[in-house]
C-alpha cells in the first residue's frame, strides 16, 4: 500500500509528538523544566477522557456542572499536582495501562466475541473462519497481558527501583514497546493467517472508529424508561 504525502506528513507529526510528549514527561518526572508544562501534560489524558464521558451525557445539567467540577478541582489541587508531577505522571501511565488491559480482557469474559475477534468481523463484514476466530481471541489474551504486564512493570518499578529507571521505563519506553508488540502480533499474523484473512492497518483502524461510532450512537439511542405510574 502507498501512503499519500499527506497520510506521510500526518504519521510524522504523531511520532514527533509521541518523542516531544514522552521526553517532557520523563524531564517533568525528574523535577527539570516547566512544573506547570508538566502537570498540564500529566493531567491532559484525564481530562480528556472525562470530558468524552461528560460529552456524551445527553444531560446539559449534569455536563455542564461535571465540567466546572473539573475545573474547580484542577485549581484547587493545582498546587499541589506541581509538587507531585511524578507521581501524577505514574497515575496516569498506570490507569492508561490497567483501562486498556481491562478493555480488552473484559471481552474474553462470557459468551461475547473477543474485542479483535469483533473488529476482525467488521472489516471482513462476512462469518469468519475458526482459524480466524482462534488467531483473534488469541491476539486478544495477548494484547490484554501486554497491557496488564506493563502496569505490573510500572508498580513494581515505582515502588522498589530508583525514581529515573521508573520513568525511563514509563515514559521513554512506553511507545518503543507498544511498536515492538504491534510489529510482533503482524508477524504472527502473517504466520498464523493466509494472505486473504489478514486485514491492513488502515482496515483495522476504520473497523475501530466504525465500532466505536456504532457504540455511541446506540448509548444515545437507548430509550429511558418512563417513570412508574403510581395507580
């Protein structure tokens, strides 16, 4: 597959992003540069994910009051958020890591499909083969003790090793070995699967924004229940 110039320049600006974002977290963890750069870097995910939460709240009230909750408590915690960056920076490496092994392992629970097995299915949009089925439950277990064994790692490190390797490993390692394990499952893959069962990234990427989109949209469709009539 070629990439357009574009599609060239839009990957080169995230891993230059990813490089500048991991190398001011590890200089904030050490106490170096900006403790306010640092605490807003720390918080960023966070608040991102609560306001993807309280956006899709089809309450004006309680998104609005959620907001300024938010807010009120990021100035009032301020303070001490920049006496404690590295901690903040563990918080954050840590729920990321625990959030993404739960999103995945919660799957493989229950009679449900396995979270790849469902993207492989929207891509293919067709039944899948048991080879198939097997390979993508697989990957599944593998992606959830790759993220559960990286959070594992992170505790360990913050609680029995010098604060520097914590953070070399949390912040400077984080994305070489996500790389590593995307690059380890396509060459498995590419063992496991003959050719016409092996979906692109790009596939991959479009059957995960479809799945979300189609997630949200039935949330926001679900009906209420009307209050019970007292007779």
């Amino acid at each position: 597959m070629t990439l357009s110039p574009g599609q060239l320049l839009r990957g080169l600006a995230v891993v230059v992003f990813l490089i500048v974002w991991a190398l001011l977290a590890h200089s904030g963890s050490a106490g170096e540069g900006s403790a306010d750069l640092s605490v807003l870097l720390g918080v960023a995910p966070i608040v991102a994910a609560l306001v993807l939460l309280l956006w899709r709240s089809s309450h004006l009230l309680l998104t609005g009051t959620g907001v300024l909750a938010m807010l009120g408590g990021l100035a009032w915690y301020w303070p001490s958020l920049r006496d404690n960056i590295a901690l903040l920076f563990f918080i954050q490496h840590l729920g990321t890591n625990l959030a993404l092994g739960t999103l995945f392992g919660r799957s493989l629970l229950g009679g449900g499909e396995a979270l790849i097995t469902q993207l492989a299915r929207a891509v293919h949009e067709a039944n899948l083969s048991d080879l198939k089925r097997r390979y993508t439950r697989r990957a599944t277990v593998a992606w959830s003790l790759f993220f559960l064994i990286n959070a594992l790692v992170s505790a360990l490190l913050w609680l029995f090793a010098p604060l520097a390797v914590w953070s070399t490993f949390a912040n400077l390692l984080s994305a070489p070995l996500l790389a590593a394990m995307f690059v380890g499952e396509h060459l498995w893959r590419l063992k496991a699967l003959p050719p016409e069962e092996r979906p692109s990234i790009a596939q991959v990427a479009r059957a995960f924004s479809m799945r979300s989109q189609q997630k949200a949209a039935a949330t926001d469709l679900q009906p209420t229940q009307p209050p019970a009539s007292s007779s």
